[in-house]
C-alpha cells in the first residue's frame, strides 16, 4: 500500500500493482484551479511576465492534475469543501475525513482580553489586507501572528492599534488565542485548521463565510433560529471591509451568549486522534474491499 499526503505533486507518485494506492488530498491545485486570479490575475501581485507565462503553464499543470488521479486507487479529502472540487476538477468520488488539529493542546480562558487575532500565513489569497484596511476603520486592537511576503507592505499600511508579532512558539500562541475576543479569518480556506485552534481555546471565529469554516464553524444564525443550542463564530458574506467590520460588531453585540465550554467540545471533534482513528479504519476498509475484488 501506498498513502500519499498532497496538495500538489504527492499523488502523482507511481505505484504499480499489485499495490494500492490512498491519496489524503488537501485540494486541487488552487493556484491553477479556483485561485488562478487571486495569484496570476490582472490585481495580483505577479509580474507581467509571470503572467503572460501562466497560461500555457497552467493548462499544462491542470492536465497533469487531472492525469494523476488515475493513479490513484482512493481518494480522500480533508473537507466536504475540497471534495466538491475533486468532484468538479477530477471528475472522482473522495471520502471525507476532517483534517487533524492538535485541539487537545489547547486551553480554557473564561477571561479574555481587549484584541482580536490573526494567525496566518502572510500571503495574498488569506486576505489579511482586508483585516488591516478593516481594523484601520473601527480602530480596535488587531495582533496578526506569522510571516510572509506581503508582511512589510502591510505594515507599512496597518495603524498603530495593529500588532505584528511575526513567528511565535506553540506556548505563546496558545496563550494568545485564549485570551483574544475572537479569531479574524478573512480568507477562504480548504478546511482551515486555525479556526479550530481558537475554538479548542473556547474562543469565537469571525470569519469569510465560504470554504472549510462553514464545516467547523457553528453560525450564530443558527443558534438564533434555535437549530443549535451554542454558536462558534460570525461570518460575513462580502470580502469589504464593511462586511468584516459589522461582522464584529455583530459578535460583540452577541459576546454574552457565548459558551466556551461547548466551543471547545465541538473542536475536539477535530482532534488529532480522531483523526487517526478514521485514516486507519477507512485504510483497513479499502484495503479489504481490494483483497476481496483480487479473489
């Protein structure tokens, strides 16, 4: 048996038979596929040269794409998000299983502290301009934890009410999400792990309401409509800054109905362990299901 981990080119490795082959798929190449404006289009940071070069490149990536899944005996995906696009890309079935998140790591806070966080990725498609431009408007304290390379271009654009705290150690993080207000998440996601790490703290999401959080993510709609007997999060439906500032405004007009303790009991459902658990008995299943069709 061969188990392939990928978001790009691990699936692609060649397994001869009689093995079998289970890709754990994180999704289709998203700069080649659902993102290709977000990294190559006419707003993008790319150069005019890399963008008159990723057309015939990006046909090519995609037929590859495509072509490699044929070697692939099963397929699973990390969200019921990513397997829609498997489904509209590869023209393949996957099993959902969630991604892993080390929630056990996590603590309890039943006080937290004046700021909001980011834990990101400083890329283009996670959106974290959007929180500045947004933050920058309402004023309220914003700390961002990460790197990348649009980290000093948006520096140089946040007011003094953002922090900009770079790497920080798996101690410093968790004392950070526990003591925030909530989590600002204004990209869209394959899953989205950081969403359930702030969870797993007892803490509330704002977030991009499409990808992955509408997976992890309890609404307060829903709660609203009495569908679910606690919320986890705010989304917001425009990627404006008005859309993300009202979407705050909106959890903290509804801070007081939050329950920590439920928050977190919904993210431990992500847990690494269980995780393990579903790999290794759906592993078992397809690997029996092959044995069976041999003989």
């Amino acid at each position: 048996m061969v188990l392939s981990s990928s978001h790009c080119v691990a699936k692609g490795v060649r397994v001869h038979p009689p093995a079998v082959h289970i890709s754990y798929v994180f999704t289709p190449i998203r700069y080649v596929w659902d993102m290709y404006d977000v990294y190559f289009g006419k707003d993008s940071s790319a150069g005019l040269g890399v963008r008159l070069l990723m057309p015939p490149l990006a046909a090519l990536l995609r037929r590859w794409d495509v072509q490699t899944t044929r070697g692939v005996d099963y397929l699973l995906a990390d969200s019921e998000n990513v397997r829609q696009r498997i489904l509209k890309y590869y023209r393949r079935e996957a099993e959902v299983i969630p991604v892993p998140v080390d929630t056990i790591h996590f603590d309890l806070t039943f006080q937290p502290r004046d700021y909001y966080l980011i834990v990101s990725a400083l890329a283009p498609y996670k959106r974290i301009d959007l929180a500045v431009r947004a933050f920058n408007q309402n004023q309220k304290p914003l700390v961002v934890v990460g790197t990348g390379p649009l980290m000093a271009s948006l520096q140089q654009e946040s007011g003094k009410n953002i922090s900009w705290l770079g790497w920080q150690s798996a101690e410093n993080l968790k004392k950070l999400y526990g003591e925030c207000r909530a989590l600002i998440f204004p990209g869209e996601e394959d899953a989205g792990i950081t969403p359930l790490e702030a969870q797993a703290s007892g803490r509330p999401v704002v977030a991009f309401g499409r990808g992955g959080v509408l997976e992890t993510v309890i609404p307060l709609e829903v709660y609203l409509e009495g569908r679910k007997d606690f919320f986890g999060g705010v989304f917001f439906q425009e990627q404006t800054e008005n859309s993300l500032i009202e979407a705050v405004e909106r959890l903290e007009e509804h801070a007081h109905l939050l329950n920590p303790v439920k928050i977190r009991a919904h993210a431990l459902q992500f847990d690494r362990e269980v995780f393990k658990e579903r790999i290794i008995q759906t592993i078992t299943e397809k690997i029996k299901n092959r044995i069976s069709l041999a003989f």
